[in-house]
C-alpha cells in the first residue's frame, strides 16, 4: 500500500508540477485555459472560475490543461493557435523548464543538508557544495544526451515507467525517496524537450519550422508528423517496458 503511493505521488506530482507550467505560462501570455484539471478519469469535482473549469478527477496520476485553440484551429481571442510563435513556444517549453528546476532546487538541497551533516561545515560552504553538486550533475545528465545521441548508451541504459516504478518502490526513507525525485523530474524535463513529436520539444521544433518558413504547416502535413511521432513514440516505450520487466 505505501509502495503504490510512493508511486502515485511521484508520478502524478511530477506531472502536475509540469502542468502547472504549462498553465502559469498561458495565462501570463493571456492564453485562454479552457480546463486545469487534478488528476484523469471520471470527474470527482469541478468549478469554474472566470475562462478556466478547475476539476478534480478520480485517478490521481498528475493532470492537464485544453488551451483554447491548441488541439484544433479556433478564431476566438485568447487561442493558442493565434499567439505569436515565441509566446507559443514559452508555454510548451514551460512544464519542462519546470520539471528541470524543480529537480536541481531539490539536489541542491539535498547535496547541501547532507555536506552540513556530514562535514559539519559552514552553511555558507554546504551551500556552495551543493550548488557544485547540482551543475556536476546536470553535466553528467547532458553528457548522457550526448552519448545518446552518439549511440553511446544502449537499452540496458534506459529506464521506462515499470524500472522507475521499482526504483522507488526500493527507498529506503525521506531523503532517498526525494533524491529520486529530483533527478526524475530533471530526466522529465530533458526528455520531453527531445525534438520528437507528440513530446512538447517536437511541438517546438514544428513552430520553428513555421517561423522559417514565414507559414503555417498544413494541418494535413502536421497531423501525419503527428501521427508517426505518437507510434514510433509509443514503440519505443513499449521496448523500454518490456526490457524493464525482464529486469525485475
């Protein structure tokens, strides 16, 4: 029972925190938010406050936001789909940016609290350490895209929902529980950032295809990039899955 809500709080308060980018972002840029909802499946509770419907939902595995105009073309003031091509990127860059310094505040944090504890140091120093801590690691992280992309880290390297599942189901107290948190959250923020749609960093990488070429993609044309981004997408997790449970 503790093990599954350790999971579900991960999981889901990490999306959610990547949500509430997305949202905090869209209203600063006066992007109508047609829903902010808490969680999936049926609707526990729901009330809406000016432009927005706020919701409650059953499954508490993070949550969403519908922009006015990002699923499909509107004309109505306030869409998505008429904002300038750097507001739109802000907000589908947002979730990620969130995830990202939401998990080197808590490194540092953590890198800091335990050098004071350990070394019995200044908090002057502690927090420098951390600080230290924190850019060593974002380094390593980034050398690891790196080596991806080199074709330098193999499937054994890779690690889906069920191997993260396991991972924190094997914490052994508060801090280990939130030192994996924080570095899932900044491997979230990094890979959604990953120039693949339907992952936010692809959605970007198709506006500044549009600002390049000073026009709109034809909805046909991006519905099928789409489309071959969700399947290749989905395949490569299912493979990274199923390589996870033969590992258990």
């Amino acid at each position: 029972m503790i093990i599954g809500l350790k999971i579900i709080f991960l999981l889901g308060f990490l999306i959610l925190i990547h949500e509430s980018g997305h949202y905090i972002v869209a209203k600063i840029c006066k992007i109508t938010v047609n829903e902010f909802a808490l969680g999936f499946g049926p609707k526990l509770l729901s009330k809406t406050i000016g432009e927005t419907t706020y919701e409650l939902r059953l499954v508490p595995l993070g949550g969403f936001v519908r922009l006015e105009g990002e699923e499909e073309h509107s004309e109505k003031e306030g869409s998505f789909n008429k904002a300038s091509i750097p507001k739109r990127i802000a907000i589908l860059s947002a979730g990620a940016i969130v995830n990202i310094f939401f998990g080197l505040i808590m490194y540092v944090i953590l890198m800091t609290v335990r050098y004071k504890i350990t070394v019995d140091d200044t908090f002057l120093r502690a927090i420098g350490f951390g600080i230290q801590a924190g850019k060593e690691l974002l380094v390593d992280m980034l050398m690891g895209i790196y080596q991806l992309i080199k074709g330098g880290i193999t499937l054994n390297d890779m690690t889906g929902p069920v191997g993260i599942s396991s991972m924190v189901s094997k914490t052994n107290g508060l801090e280990e529980f939130l030192y994996l948190l924080s570095i899932i959250s900044i491997s979230l923020g990094i890979t959604n950032l990953f120039p693949i749609v339907p992952l936010d960093g692809g959605k970007i990488l198709l506006l500044i295809i549009e600002a390049i070429r000073k026009k709109e993609l034809k909805e046909e044309t991006e519905l099928r990039i789409q489309s071959v981004g969700f399947v290749l997408l989905i395949a490569f997790s299912l493979i990274v899955t199923i390589h996870d449970i033969s590992r258990l």
